[in-house]
C-alpha cells in the first residue's frame, strides 16, 4: 500500500475551493460503512493500466491475479466524484466500482490527505463495516446515560452505526473542516441522517479538543488526524487531564491510535512510534488502559480504551451478534518502554 492518491491528482492550491457538485444520480446518498481492509486511515493503492498488454497465452482468467500483494485496485475500477483543496485538508470522494474484485467494492471513500488515507467509507446495502468503526460502535452499552462525544466526524461513519443501533443514543459531534461536512451531506447521505435524527444528533463546526455539553460526556470517541498522522496534541498527557474533566462519573474515551496502517505526510514520522506515544500519555492519567488490535501485527492498526474492562458477558449480551467477538480482543496496554 504504498502508492498514494498525489501521486495520481493534482494538487491544488490552498485558495482553490470549488462548489462541490451533487452526487451523480446512479448512487444514491449512501448509509456511511467501511468494509474490512481493517484500518482507520487506510491507504488506496490504485494501478493504472499496464503499459505492455499481457501475454494470452501466460494470463489466467483468475480475477485475483488483477492484483498485487499490495491490495491495490485498478485504477479502471475508480471514479472520482470530487476533489479539492479546503483549508484544512486535500478532499477526494472516490467511487469503486462493484466489479472490482476488492474487499472495498461498491464503496465510497473520503479521503482527506496527501498519501491517500481513509477516513470515511460509505456501501449502499451494508450497515456495519468490519473495521474500527464497528469496534467504536461496541461503547455505547458500557457507558452511564448520557451524550456521547465524537471528535473528528469526518463523514458520519461511526456515528451512523451507533444512532442505528442505539435508540437512545445522542452524539454530538466535532469536525474542524466545514468542508469535510459539506462533502458528507453531499456525498455520504449526512443531511438526511441530520433529518432522521434531529433530537440525537448535533454537528460542531470547530477545534474538537475543545468540545463539551452540560454535565459531561457518558462517552467520548477519538478519531483526530493531521496530515497523515494521529494529532500532536494526543501526545501530550495534558490533553488527556483537560478530557477526563470532561467526563462524567463513570465515563469512558476510546480513541483510534493508528499504528504503522497510517502513512505520514512526513516520510520522517512513523506511524507504529506515534501510536506508542499517544497510549503513553494516555496512560499517564489513565491508569487502566486497554488496546485492541485489528491486525495480527500489534503495531499495525489499534484502538484504545479507558477504565476498567466490564463483564465480558454482560458487554456481549448488549451488542449485536457480528460486535460481539471485538469483547475477547482487548488486552491491557504495556509500556513497551
């Protein structure tokens, strides 16, 4: 996964900031998903077309041999629905065909960097996704009553999951970019679920770190990256002090470190050190921390959890059957130095 989508677009300059056209009407405003390819900012490797056609009598008819071990799509199978520069972010809303043999086949995709990460995927027929958006989606049933707190929307993906799960569920959620927003009401059915939901669902324009409501968040989930990379500012325990104070009794945050999954905008920051850092600080003013591993590899991809684990049974028996095995995974974090 190493190609990144600037290989491929333009960039355009920081002033450049189109109207954003509505989506074309052969896909409909879509429920907000994210199918396996278990990684929060996933890289979309595309392969553009050979330059030399290949020999009839060596090819297969075998559909998996369109692709190498790096889990690219042919570029054949992508349309581009938008693209452009905000002032936070370098916007791409991407279609993949349903033809591609690929495991994000028929989906959406916003991506919102120069190395092509994922931050929101949308299917038409799929609710849940079968990545850390479902992992965010198993919180809800081990917090006390109250709002739950969603700092870095993107388009909607975990926060769709949670409302149709949970009838008694209220988000409010924090995006830094307008322009994010304005691509998920276009392009990822966000306006409608505004509509459907307008007593439990609240949308802040502004610096997520920032956010609160009245007597404290039952739950906030963390999803805040910068130009590739999990924000400084989760580095710093300082941040976790000023988070906690924004819970309420029994509270708890779970937060998407990245991990190695998450390519930089600069080449000289790791992804794997970045996740270790910001468990760390966490861990400074949490004194029980749990990690959760999409990927065999425990630097590849995590999710983190603050608080004491619940009853194992008793969390499962709250939770839909395809959430329930995400209970078993979390291990207490150990410093690793």
């Amino acid at each position: 996964m190493k190609l990144a989508l600037a290989q491929i677009y333009p960039q355009f300059p920081h002033h450049h900031h189109p109207k954003i056209p509505p989506p074309p009407p052969s896909f409909p405003a879509a429920a907000v998903n994210h199918r396996t390819l278990p990684h929060q900012n996933l890289l979309l490797p595309l392969k553009s077309h050979q330059s030399n056609p290949p020999n009839p009598q060596t090819a297969t008819n075998s559909a998996a041999t369109q692709y190498d071990d790096d889990g690219g799509i042919p570029i054949e199978h992508v349309k581009t629905l938008v693209k452009f520069k905000s002032r936070h972010n370098y916007i791409r809303v991407l279609q993949v065909s349903r033809a591609a043999d690929h495991p994000l086949a028929g989906s959406r995709l916003l991506l919102l960097d120069a190395p092509g990460n994922i931050h929101s995927i949308s299917y038409i027929f799929k609710s849940l996704t079968n990545s850390y958006f479902d992992v965010f989606a198993t919180l809800p049933p081990i917090l006390p009553p109250g709002p739950v707190g969603i700092l870095g929307f993107g388009a909607g993906s975990a926060a769709r999951i949670i409302l149709e799960l949970y009838p008694e569920a209220e988000i409010h959620g924090w995006e830094l970019d307008p322009s994010v927003i304005a691509v998920a009401r276009e392009y990822f059915g966000l306006e409608k679920l505004e509509k459907k939901y307008a007593d439990r669902l609240f949308i802040n324009i502004g610096n997520a770190l920032n956010s609160s409501v009245k007597d404290g968040f039952a739950g906030v989930l963390i999803d805040l990256f910068s130009k590739g990379c999990v924000i400084p500012e989760l580095q710093d325990p300082a941040t976790w002090e000023k988070l906690n104070k924004g819970l309420r009794k029994g509270g708890r945050i779970m937060v998407n470190v990245g991990g190695s999954c998450v390519e930089p905008e600069d080449i000289r920051k790791d992804g794997s050190v970045i996740m270790e850092e910001t468990l760390k600080a966490m861990h400074k003013v949490f004194p029980e921390v749990y990690q959760l591993s999409i990927d065999d590899r425990k630097d590849e991809s995590s999710v983190a959890l603050t608080g004491r684990l619940p009853d194992s049974d008793e969390w499962k028996k709250a939770l839909r059957r395809p959430l329930k095995f995400y209970v078993d995974m979390w291990k207490p974090y150990c410093s690793s130095g």
